[in-house]
C-alpha cells in the first residue's frame, strides 16, 4: 500500500473515531494519537525519505491537508461538545421563578416597646426631651433626692435588690429625673421630660409581680405650672393609649416625692363605663399616679421654689399592655415565648 492510500485509511479513520466521540477526554486523546509526534501521519512524513525525490512535494502537501481537516473537524467536535455539555448544564441549574419564594421571618418590637413607643411620639410632639439613666443607681438618686430619707418608711414599702450600701438596682426611673433636674438650667427654659425604662422590685414573681418591670415618669417644671396642666396631660395620655373617648378622674392619694398627690382612673374601655369585669364593676380602671412636685424634691435637686413648680406622673407600661390587650399575668412578658409575642403585630 503507498503512503497516500495509508495516509487516506488514517483520514477515514479518525474521522470516523471522532464522530463517535461524545467527550472531551476522547476528542483529546483522539488528538493526541492521531496529530502528535508519535502519531501515525507523523510517522508517514517521516517515512517520505524513502520516497522518489519528485514524489515527495505531493505526499507532503497531501499529508498537510488531512493533518489540516483531522485537525478542523476535532476543533468542531470538540466546540459541540461543549455546546452540548453547556446546554445540559443549563437546563439542570434552570430555576423555575414560579415556584414561591422562602418567607422571610420579619421580627418586630415587643409590646411593651411599642406601647412605651407609643407614649414617647405622644410626648416628643409636645416638646418633651425622652431621658436615659443607669438602672443600677445610687442611694442619694433613687430615695434621698425624692424625699424619702434614710429611715422613711415608705423605703420599707418597696421591697429593693442592694448591691451595697450605696448601690442599689433603680426601684422607679424618677432617679433619671433627679439626675435631670440638678442639671437643667432653667434661665434656657423649663424642663420637660420623659424618662422610661426597666425598674426592679425584691417582690415573688406572679401573675400580677414581676421584680423587674417597666416604668415611665413624667416631670415639668416652669413657672406657673398647675394641676390643671397636669390633668390635660394626663387625659391625653388615657386617651393615647386606651382610646379617644376615654375620661378620667383624679382621686387624693399619697407619693412621698408629690404633694398633693393623686391616683389616675381612666374610665373603662371595655364597657364605656357602664360595669363589667375588666373594672370590676366600677366603671373606672387605676391607671397612673401623680401630683405637682414636691418642694422638699426641687429645693435638694437646687431648684427655686419661690420661682418654680412642677407636675410629675408616673405610669406602668406593663399594666397599661395587660389592660389593653386583656394579658392576664405579667410573666409572658418575659418569657419572650414567639408564640405570645407574634400576636402584637406593630400594624395592627
Ligand atoms: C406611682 C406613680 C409617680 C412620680 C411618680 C416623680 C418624679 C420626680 C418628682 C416627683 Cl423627679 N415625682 N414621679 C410622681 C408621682 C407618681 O409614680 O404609682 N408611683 C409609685
């Protein structure tokens, strides 16, 4: 057989080897047996030595032209190869945007956040400033500084967690005030300020005692402030919160840092007034306390009281969440169970 007919059985069958191939590893080795250095057509142009010397031009050209095409028709195959192995890539990772989406768990402020949220927009849109303070707080702030000196009894009427003699965790947030008041300089205006945040009892948790709870206090003081000033304030308040219909009224009571002093009822939502269980018949449901600032109060925070007077209230967010929401016992606030807390949604 001359070179040119082993040369056109190489073509035929490697042509045929790679129309059968149907991977790359193949059209590889295909490429390398065939066209490499030790490769047949190789070995065919080697043996042109043996050749007439006019032969050669012929066979050489002849040998080129299928190392040539072998050459193209791998290069083809091996394009639609990958063409293929893409297109099967493709439609394995295809996504069908149909198929509904994973839900993505939204979380949202705890109730009782939101109603000392509430309060605060409430306040802010009167000109309040919303104050901070430490909870774990010094004797001179949570008691003396509020008229109740060292062997006042009402100091046995809350029950407190002591850290030392001196230190103590804060049993009502008005330390916040204090603070506040020995600061302010009332030649820039009068002071008006919330103060919010969590406050501790020595008290056995049960349905209606938690040892650490919520508290938020009011405090203004200016010229010329009366109790009147106080109850618009605190009617706002009632209606804020339980509804724009509600009323309230004021009864005599006694707070060692308020003279007078009053307790807040907020007429009942739940039966207009008219008697039902939420008020136990009486048409009226506690809500607040408060009363104008006692002196003893401004004059040990520096305050002129021949100049100055004041209101202060103090309310439990707590309480005013079970009441609204009719939460029987003040624990599920602090089991942070999702199963409670999902059920106050911020819309509604
Ligand atoms: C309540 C209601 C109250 C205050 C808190 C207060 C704060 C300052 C001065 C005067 Cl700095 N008063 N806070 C006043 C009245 C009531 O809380 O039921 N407390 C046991």
């Amino acid at each position: 057989m001359d070179l040119k007919d082993k040369l056109n059985e190489l073509k035929e069958k490697g042509l045929e080897n790679i129309s059968k191939a149907d991977n790359l590893d193949t059209i590889n080795q295909i490429r390398v047996s065939l066209l490499g250095k030790k490769g047949p057509i190789t070995e065919v142009l080697r043996g042109m030595k043996d050749l007439e010397p006019q032969e050669r031009p012929k066979v050489g050209q002849f040998a080129n032209e299928i190392r040539d095409e072998l050459t193209k028709v791998l290069a083809e195959k091996k394009e639609e190869i990958e063409l293929i192995k893409m297109a099967k890539k493709l439609e394995k990772e295809t996504i069908d945007v149909t198929l509904p989406g994973k839900k993505v768990q939204q979380g949202q402020s705890h109730i009782i956040t939101q109603v000392i949220d509430e309060i605060e927009k409430l306040f802010i849109g009167m000109g309040y400033q919303v104050v901070d303070g430490p909870e774990v707080e010094e004797d001179h702030y949570n008691f003396e500084m509020l008229n109740l000196p060292k062997d006042h009894p009402a100091r046995d009427m809350q029950d407190t967690f002591y850290i030392t003699d001196n230190l103590l965790m804060r049993t009502q947030t008005s330390p916040v005030q204090a603070r506040t008041m020995e600061i302010h300089d009332f030649t820039q205006g009068p002071l008006k300020m919330i103060s919010p945040g969590k406050v501790y009892r020595r008290d056995t948790d049960d349905a209606t005692h938690s040892h650490q709870f919520h508290q938020i206090e009011g405090l203004v003081i200016d010229k010329n402030i009366t109790m009147a000033d106080l109850k618009g304030t605190l009617q706002l308040i009632a209606q804020t919160i339980f509804g724009e219909d509600r009323e309230i009224r004021m009864r005599p009571s006694y707070f060692p840092f308020t003279e007078p002093s009053a307790e807040i009822d907020v007429s009942c939502f739940k039966c207009n007034g008219q008697g039902c269980s939420v008020c136990k018949n009486t048409g009226w449901i506690e809500v607040l306390g408060a009363g104008m600032v006692h002196p003893n109060v401004l004059k040990m925070a520096g305050v002129d009281t021949e100049v100055y007077g004041g209101f202060a209230f103090g309310l439990g967010p707590d309480r005013f969440a079970m009441l609204k929401y009719g939460v029987d016992d003040i624990r599920q606030f602090y089991l942070n169970d999702v199963r409670f807390l999902n059920q106050f949604s911020v819309k509604g």
